[in-house]
C-alpha cells in the first residue's frame, strides 16, 4: 500500500490498536515494580536479583528500539508491530508460569523484544494514520494512553497480588494482547517500502554495546559510585562504542541511522529538548515518594494517590496541547510547556516538612499539565520533520530519548540529591539518605530541584531559538516570493 492509498475512515481504529499497545508495555512495568517485595518473599530471592525483574526489561528494551524501528522502514510496520503484540502476549504468560526468580528474568527479556517492537513503532503508524493536520492531536492521545497506564498500574497490580498472587499482574496481559493483535492485524495499514535495502548489522551491533555500557554505568553506578573504576569503564567503553558507531553510519550505504537527519537543526533541537524535559521529570518522580513518605509521613497508599497528580495532569493536557499544535503550530505550544515546566520546577522549591496535601498538589500536579503541553507538540514536530522511508527509526529515536531521559534522571539526580544530603549531614549515614535528619533531606530536594529546572531552562533557550529561527526562515521565505510575484505582474 503506498501513502496515497491510506484510508483516514480508518484513522480511529489504528488509534485503538496502538494505544492499547502502548497502554499494556506502560501498564507492565508499573505493576511489576508494585510486586518486587512481594517477588523477594514469594520466590525466595534477594532484592538485588530481584531488580533483574526490572532492569532485564529495561536494558533490552533501550538497546531494541532503533533496529526495531529500522527493521520497520525495511520490512514494513505492521508485521512487526503485530509480532511485537504476539511476542509480548506470549512473554507475559512464560513469566506467570515461571517457577523461579532466574526464570522470570529470563520471560521477562522475551517480554521487553514484543514491548520493544510496540513502542518503537506506535508513533510512527499514528503518523502515517493521521492526516498533517490532526498529528498534534492523535500523538497527544498516546500520551494519555502512557498516563493512564502509570495511574492505573499501581491500583490494579495491588488488587491482583492481594485477590490472588504476583501471577496474575502477568496474565492480567492475554486477554489485552489477543485483543491488540487483532486489532493490529485488521486496522493497521500494511504500508510496504520500496526498493530492497539491507540492514546495518556492524552499526545494529555498536549501537546497542554503546546503550548497554551507558545503561549499565548509569543503573550500577547507583550502587557502586560514579567515581568507581568499573563504571568508569563503562562510560569509557559507551565513547568507545558510539564513536565507532558515528564511524561505521558515516561510510556505510545503508545506515542504521541516517545522520543526516541532524542536520536538520530544529530536528535535533526537539530531540535534545525532550531528552532534557525527560531527565527533569524521572528524577521528580524519583525522588518524590522519598519526600512524602519520609518527611511527610503519608503511607504508600497515600502517597501513590498523591503521586497520580502528574500523571492525571499529563494525560488531559496532551490531546489538548496537540490539538493546539496542529492549529497554532507545534513550537510554540512547546515553548509555553517548557515555561510551564521552569515555573514548576521552581515552586517545588518551595515544599516543607509543612506542607499539607493541597499544597502537595496544587504544587505537583503542574509538572504533569506542562509535561503534557510540550510534549505533544514536541514530538509532532518531531514525526513530522521525519522522512516518510525513516519513520520508524525516528519513531525509534523519540522512544529512546524517552527511556535513556529516564535511567539518566533517576540515576544522576537520584545521586545529586544523596550527595547534598550528605554533605548537609557532614559523611556518610548508616542507613543512607534516607535516615538523615529530614531537614537536610528536604534542603537537598530543594537544591535537586534547582538542577531540573536548571536543565529545563536550557531546553527553554533552545526552543526560543528554534522558535525564532522559524519566524525567521517565513520572513526569509515570504521576501523571497515577493520580488517574484512582482516580476510575474
């Protein structure tokens, strides 16, 4: 089928199939990190091989999103996006039969190849799917499916594991799975690329060694420190890898990532902008239930209620925001979300050991609202500066940012905040930071919010000049058509 042939009668039932994609991967990994203590108990196991549960999926999850996304733009979408929700499908039930922890980590790696080949590509069938003018509007709908995924996971993963056991936030999958898969198997455009083309495995395989060695600095570095060897070689061996990568796609005829794309400047601009906003909110959402239970007290009921707030927030100002984007345009609909995120992120500086619920919350839940104002129009642009033969890698390129944002701002803001707590507490704690006096712990939250607002102001000042490159290039654009129009007269 080539673009010409696509039916937008269709447009909502391709909307149907890949925000129920998006929804269950989003569902999952709220409710597997809801059953780690339960896991530990249940299976006999450490909570540091516990985290497999979590990190396995992550890991290959990140390292599998570009070569599925390139694999994509070769083959066509809708076979691997259908079995990506046949792989995770069957993922899900192997790891609720798994009789032992080792087990698990092994489904759950299954389960993140069927998840890879679903969020590398749901962007890019919504955008083939949807015509130029409603974009804004169908992405900022998958961002409501990813925040009613956040808010629903916990509630349902705790009456799963109290109705019945850790099992059933697995099973709880099949019956969304068969439904996705047919969906996807009857909606989804079966859109065919032309010409033959061969994928970039030398490039494939330096890519993900450039990830894993990242992902890994980062994630061990938590437990290990920054400053340990181990890790540093790790950082040394990410540089390593993605210069060979940088070399490898610079010569190859074919690439896995076709650098041009960069050159492209207001492209780059929207991807490093929401790698920053990416970084700020994972480090919030991080640190945030260490403050309300710890300082404030609430339980983790309680405080997952309150959490919700973003999330809630996101997921009504995306459609609205897209919405706006395709009316007034993406960039500036973004600008005033990365203002609305500064601001925020700045009045979090404010919350107390006195702080009550409506403070919390009127506080809280504007980080949500902004996140969901830029984001929308972000990645409209994004998708919509993409060539339609590099849709899928650039669909792939959006996922990545999103998740390596996430390991990058749980990691290093999670590590500034222990750091200021313990200078504030003159050396190390038995029972680390969050045995400090909460005095200390509430002036390190304060400072930490100070570094994401920091990062967002940066993304700000990038997209205020790509907002004036914009005008600039119309203004360019108009002088150039005027002399022309003239001579016709």
């Amino acid at each position: 089928m080539q673009q010409s042939q696509i039916d937008y009668n269709r447009k909502w039932h391709v909307m149907a199939a890949v925000t129920m994609g998006i929804f269950l991967a989003t569902i999952d990994g709220s409710i597997v990190n809801l059953a780690l203590p339960t896991l530990v108990r249940d299976l006999q196991a450490n909570f540091p091989t516990v985290q497999w549960v979590v990190l396995a999926y992550l890991l290959t999850l990140a390292t599998l999103l570009l070569s599925v996304g390139r694999l994509a733009d070769m083959l066509g979408k809708k076979t691997i996006y259908t079995l990506g929700f046949v792989i995770f499908t069957a993922g899900s039930v192997l790891c609720g039969l798994s009789p032992s922890i080792y087990w698990l980590i092994g489904f759950r790696v299954l389960q993140a190849v069927g998840a890879a080949m679903i969020l590398a590509l749901g962007a890019a069938i919504v955008t083939e799917a949807f015509p130029p003018s409603e974009r804004g509007k169908a992405l900022g709908l998958l961002g409501s499916a990813v925040s009613i995924g956040i808010v629903v996971g916990p509630t349902l993963g705790g009456v799963l594991i109290g109705a019945f056991s850790w099992h059933a936030i697995f099973f709880v999958n099949l019956p969304v799975g068969i439904a996705g898969t047919l969906l996807s198997m009857r909606f989804v455009p079966d859109i065919r690329p032309a010409g033959r083309q061969r994928f970039d495995i030398p490039g494939a395989l330096l890519l993900c060694a450039s990830l894993l060695c990242l992902l890994f600095a980062l994630t061990l570095g938590q437990q290990l420190g920054f400053g340990d060897s181990r890790i540093m070689m790790l950082f040394a061996g990410f540089v390593a890898f993605i210069a060979a990568f940088i070399a490898v796609e610079l010569r190859v005829r074919q690439p896995m990532i076709d650098l041009r794309l960069f050159r492209n400047r207001l492209f780059s601009v929207n991807l490093l902008t929401g790698f920053l906003t990416f970084v700020a909110l994972a480090g919030s959402l991080f640190l945030m239930p260490f403050y309300l239970q710890n300082v404030l007290g609430y339980d983790t009921r309680q405080a997952g209620l309150l959490m919700a707030s973003v999330p809630i927030g996101l997921g009504v100002a995306s459609p609205i925001s897209g919405s706006l984007s395709d009316r007034f345009g993406t960039r500036r609909i973004a600008v005033i979300g990365l203002a609305a995120l500064l601001l925020t992120y700045v009045l979090l500086t404010t919350l107390s050991a006195e702080t009550d619920a409506i403070g919390f919350i009127l506080r809280f839940a504007p980080l949500g609202i902004g996140m969901g104002i830029f984001q929308s129009p972000n990645n409209s642009a994004v998708m919509g500066t993409a060539p339609r033969e590099r849709l899928g890698v650039v669909s792939g390129l959006l996922a990545i940012t999103r998740t390596v944002g996430q390991t990058t701002g749980i990691a290093v803001l999670g590590a500034v905040w222990a750091g200021r707590v313990l200078i504030y507490t003159g050396g190390p704690l038995p029972g680390g930071a969050t045995s400090a006096p909460i005095e200390a712990q509430v002036v390190a939250l304060h400072e930490a919010y100070l570094v994401m607002a920091a990062l967002v102001a940066v993304g700000l000042g990038l997209g205020l000049w790509a907002l004036a490159e914009e005008r600039r290039a119309k203004v360019a654009a108009a002088l150039a058509v005027e002399p022309s129009t003239q001579e016709g007269a």
